[in-house]
C-alpha cells in the first residue's frame, strides 16, 4: 500500500495531538512528532520510496522512535502504538484538526458537546446553537471561516478575494529596496471570473534579491519551486503564487508574457516566427543574429509586431489579435473601446432593508437612505432600489400591493427632500416555475422599472428554463433580466438554456439583461456578453449589492463586460440621464 507524504504527516500530527489532548508525554514529546510532521510533508521525495530504499535517515527531524514507527506502519499499515495513544478519543476529533484554528484542546471541546461530524458543527453554527452551548460568537465566526477554507482549498478563488490576496504581495513587495516596479498578472489581470494562481512580474536589476525576499514573505508555508529569476510559493491559506523578476530594459515583454492568456501567447509567437522573431519572457529576440531587442514597455512590446495593444481582458485569443493588426494598419474594425468603470451613472439592483413582510427572499442590511448616501459617494446620477417583493405564497395579492404602494409613496417622499440624485423605485422580481411573475400586475404599475430573475428551479431543462426567460422578456412590465445564467461560481454551473433564441427576443423586446457584479455570480458571464450584443442586446451592470459594501463591486461586473468586448453604448447604466429616462420611458 502506497502512504503519501501528507498522509504521513497527518498520523504523525493527530499522534502529537491526543498527546495533548490526554496530557501525557511532555512538550518535547509533541514537538517532535510536530516536527517530523512537517518534515515529512515538506519532503520532495516521498518518504515511502525512501524507506523501501533503506534511507529513512535523509530526512531530518525523524528520530530513531519515529523511524521505527514509520517502519512499522509501512511493513503493516498502522503503527500499535500510534492506536493506544488514539484510543478513546472520537474519530471527528481528528477531522476537525484539519480545520484551520481548531486546536487539540478545541477539538475535543467540540466533541464533548456531542459533536459527530463536521456537517453537523456546521449546522451548530449557523443555527447559533453552538454559541447557546457557550462559545463565543468571535470563535464560532473563526470556526466558520476555517470551514469555508477548507471547502475552498484546491478550488479557484474568486475574482474579488484574489484581488484583494495580490494587492496584500503588491504592497509587500513594493517594500523592498531592489523593487522597481510590480505587477500582478495572469489570470487576475485580465479579470477572469475565478482566478487560479496568483502571479507576479518585478521590474528590478537585482533579481537573486527579489526572489530571496519574495520566498521569505510572511504566510509563506512552502518554497516549492526556486531559480534566479523566479520562484513559487504556496501560502498557508492555501493560495500558490508565481513570480518572475526581469530587467528593466526587458520588462514590456514579461509584463507581456506572463499576463498571458496562454492562447494569446501561442498565437502571438506564431506571428512573431513569421516574422522572423522568437518570443519568450526574457524579451524579443530577432532569429536572424540572435540579438536581443529590447521592449521596457508593452506598447513597445507589441509595436514590434506590428499591432495595437489590445487590453488585458480581452486577451483570449478571439480575434484581438486580428483587430489590434488591423488598428496598426488603419484598417476597421480596430479594437473595441471598452467601456470603463468611470463611466458608470447608477447602479440598479440594490437589496434594502425596508419592512417588509415574509419577504420571498433576505432583503438588505441597510436602508434605503444609507444607500441612496453612498450612490452619492460613488458619484452616481441614479440609483435604483430593487428590493426582492413580498412572499407570493405568504401575500395574498392585496397585500403585495399595499406594501408596494407604501413603499413607493416613501421613496418619492426620499426623492422630494434628496435633490442631488435620482432615486428609482424597482423591485426584483421571481420568474416562477411556470413563467409568470411572482406579484400581480396591478402593483407593477408603481415601480419605475421592474426586473425579474429566476430564484428557483435552476437544474430545469433546457426548454423549461428558456421558456421560462423568454416568458419574462416577453412581459411588457419587465425593463431587466437579473443574473441569466444563475450560476454561482464554484457551486453551481450555468443553467441550460437556448442563449440565441433569449438573445434575439431581449433584442426585438428592448429588455435588458444584467451584468451582476457579485463576486460569486459575474453573470452574464463574458462569453455570453460578447454573444448577447453581436445578438444587438443592450445590458446594465449591478451589484446587487445586500450591504452597502458591496455597491464598490461594480468594477468586477464592469469588468466581465469588458471581458465581452462590451463599449459605453452597450451599457445603459453609462448613458446620460435623458437618454436612459428615454429608454425606460420616465
Ligand atoms: P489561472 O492561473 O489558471 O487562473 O490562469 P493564468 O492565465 O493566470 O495562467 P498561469 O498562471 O498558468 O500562467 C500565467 C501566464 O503565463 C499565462 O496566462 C500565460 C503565460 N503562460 C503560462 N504557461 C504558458 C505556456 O505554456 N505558453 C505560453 N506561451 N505562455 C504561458
Ligand atoms: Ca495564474
Ligand atoms: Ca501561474
């Protein structure tokens, strides 16, 4: 039986734990099992391979004890000893040790509450029951944060969160003396959904320094890839980083090269071949005499070969390359000019916390003043309130509009004493299994503009959910479609559904459809952004946001739609007031 390293580590780890669980052994007896743990884990060869090879004393910090538990467990798959340490500590104890910020003495807390599985903790928490059972709510929070860690490690970070990770290596780099410039790159430059790893370029004529104090930053837990002019970490969160030092001199074609995408890479060297150049991070270099020419820019960078440079985000290798040739000769059409976050008027998918009575969905955390102040924050012309509308099965339909009449009266009431921007009174509606809309029509008649999304039913097949979106569109009340695909970024994939057909009858209808800016929706996604608007479809980008935070998540959704090609006229959220009052018929 083959035992990984990491397996190794953990037995070796869950041993040092129920020392300190049953209080036995002394400290050094547990640091030595933690160290050989981290040893193990740490090895570039598996210690197996080593074992069967006699030469179990190359790896350090295994004392002659451990060795011959180590021994033991790979002549007979466990260890006697290892059991009788164990024994009479439950088994979720050992599962909760993965979870980071739950010790040894924590675990077995969580167990003595009758605890049995992680699944179980989980539901504690979030019922509140753990905190009824005298946990704090700061520790039931981190418990929390380490689950969702857990659930995340291997899975591609979210846009947002990435970008916030690469902004905390930016700043730490920025700090050493041999930095001259730093970029983050790759998959977040060109703000692609989920983001894989991170990477970074430094512009610096000292590279062996660079790389040095780059593997010595603070949360690194693993070196595991080291040159002179790169190297890769892993942090303890779980997130691996890249990085790539060049030369000043040289440093348009590595910002160039490594923000890739890999696509786009291919086909420029192709490109580059045929005209007698050979591409690489290090610089152009011309195949006929083996000089290097140097690029400190990318505009010199791409200049070079005879072409515009086309924007990070759209660099996938769909006919950028083409556009960006043609710009350079004068020729149409260029490359788009992509709509940008500056251009934004208002946003109009935000969740209130205005009363309301067994909402069909969680409203906001803030009122329709706060947010209507920080519109104002961001420079907006409008802002529009889209509140999720009252249960359809808990409101019999003269309370929905009596709650929608009340609600209107107090929005224009806000609009009278606030004179500096446009306050819009929409709700979000729920497309419902068969359709129709989820309030009656008669209460629609109030709002300013109405946008419907689908809440339920997701997995619903492909004619279901297209007929379903083409109901709405074909609603005469409807002004957006809300979030189209529904997917939730690593829990949910897009539904199915016949995108041309949606496309052409949002078009004809004049309907909009949203980008939404929440980081784990994105949605439209890019690919379909570029499809709904050769299709002619006009689109909005909103946050959604449920707390006025999450209204600064605007660039995220902007910049999917940069990602699909989309210019100002695209969006309408970027129009002038009179343009867009148009459009809705204000
Ligand atoms: P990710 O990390 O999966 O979200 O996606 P990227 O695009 O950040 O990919 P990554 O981290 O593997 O590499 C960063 C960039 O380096 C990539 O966008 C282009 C460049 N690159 C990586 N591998 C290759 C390759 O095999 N050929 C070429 N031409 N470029 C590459
Ligand atoms: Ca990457
Ligand atoms: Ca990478």
């Amino acid at each position: 039986m083959e035992i990984s390293n990491s397996r190794i580590a953990k037995i070796l780890r869950d041993v040092a734990a129920s020392y300190i669980i049953k209080n036995i052994g002394n400290i050094f007896q547990v640091r030595a099992y933690e160290n050989a743990a981290d040893s193990v884990e740490h090895s570039t060869t598996e210690v197996q391979d080593l074992w069967e090879e006699g030469r179990l004393e190359e790896i350090p910090a295994l004392g002659e004890k451990i060795r011959s538990y180590l021994d033991e467990l790979f002549k007979t798959g466990k260890v006697s000893h290892f059991a009788e340490i164990k024994k009479d500590i439950p088994e979720v104890v050992f599962e909760l040790l993965d979870i980071p910020g739950i010790g040894p003495k924590l675990a077995q807390k969580i167990a003595d509450l009758g605890i049995k599985s992680i699944e179980d903790l989980e539901i504690q928490i979030k019922t509140g029951s753990l905190v009824q059972k005298g946990f704090s709510a700061k520790l039931a929070q981190n418990i929390m944060e380490g689950l969702r860690e857990v659930k995340n490690r291997g899975k591609r970070m979210l846009l947002p969160y990435a970008f916030v990770q690469a902004e905390k290596v930016v700043a730490y780099l920025k700090q050493s003396q041999d930095v001259i410039d730093v970029h983050p790159l790759g998959s977040l430059r060109r703000m692609v959904a989920t983001v894989g790893d991170l990477d970074f370029s430094v512009s610096s004529n000292n590279n062996e320094k660079v790389v040095d104090y780059f593997c010595k930053m603070p949360g690194v837990s693993r070196v595991l890839d080291k040159g002179s002019y790169k190297a890769t970490v892993a942090l303890k969160s779980g997130i691996q980083l890249d990085l790539l030092v060049g030369e000043p001199n040289s440093y348009g074609a590595l910002l160039q090269h490594f923000t890739g995408s890999k696509s786009h890479n291919i086909k420029l060297r192709e490109l580059a071949n045929q005209m007698g150049y050979s591409l690489s991070e290090y610089g152009v270099k011309r195949v006929e005499d083996g000089k290097i020419i140097q690029t400190k820019t990318e505009d010199e960078f791409y200049k070079l070969l005879g072409m515009r440079t086309p924007l990070p985000e759209i660099r996938e290798d769909t006919g950028e390359i083409e556009a960006a040739l043609r710009q350079a000769q004068g020729k149409l059409p260029g490359l788009p000019k992509l709509v940008e976050s500056k251009n934004i008027k208002g946003d109009l998918h935000l969740h209130s916390n205005f009363p309301i009575k067994s909402p069909s969905h969680g409203p906001g955390g803030d009122t329709i003043e706060d947010i209507v102040k920080k519109a104002r924050a961001l420079n907006y012309e409008f802002v529009g309130i889209a509140d999720h509308s009252p249960g359809f099965s808990t409101n019999s339909p003269q309370e929905i509009i009596k709650w929608v009449k009340e609600r209107t009266n107090f929005i224009r009431e806000l609009q009278k004493r606030t004179k500096s921007i446009r306050i819009l009174n929409g709700l979000e509606i729920d497309i419902l299994g068969n359709g129709s809309l989820s309030i009656p029509d008669e209460a629609l008649v109030y709002l300013d503009y109405c946008i419907a999304g689908i809440h339920s039913g997701h997995r619903g097949t492909k004619e279901i959910i297209t007929k379903r979106l083409l109901n709405a569109l074909n609603n005469p009340y409807v002004d957006i479609v809300s979030h189209p695909t529904n997917r939730l970024l690593n829990e949910r994939d897009s539904s199915d559904a016949d995108w041309p057909q949606i496309f052409q009858a949002a078009a004809k209808n004049n309907k909009l459809l949203e980008i939404n800016a929440f980081p784990n929706r994105l949605d439209l996604r890019d690919d379909l952004v570029r499809l709904a608007l050769k299709s002619g479809v006009k689109l909005v980008v909103n946050t959604d946001a449920h707390q006025i935070e999450q209204m600064g998540n605007m660039l995220f959704g902007v910049a999917q739609a940069r990602r699909g090609w989309a210019t100002a006229k695209d969006i309408v959220n970027t129009w002038d007031w009179k343009n867009f009052a148009k459009w809705f018929n204000m």
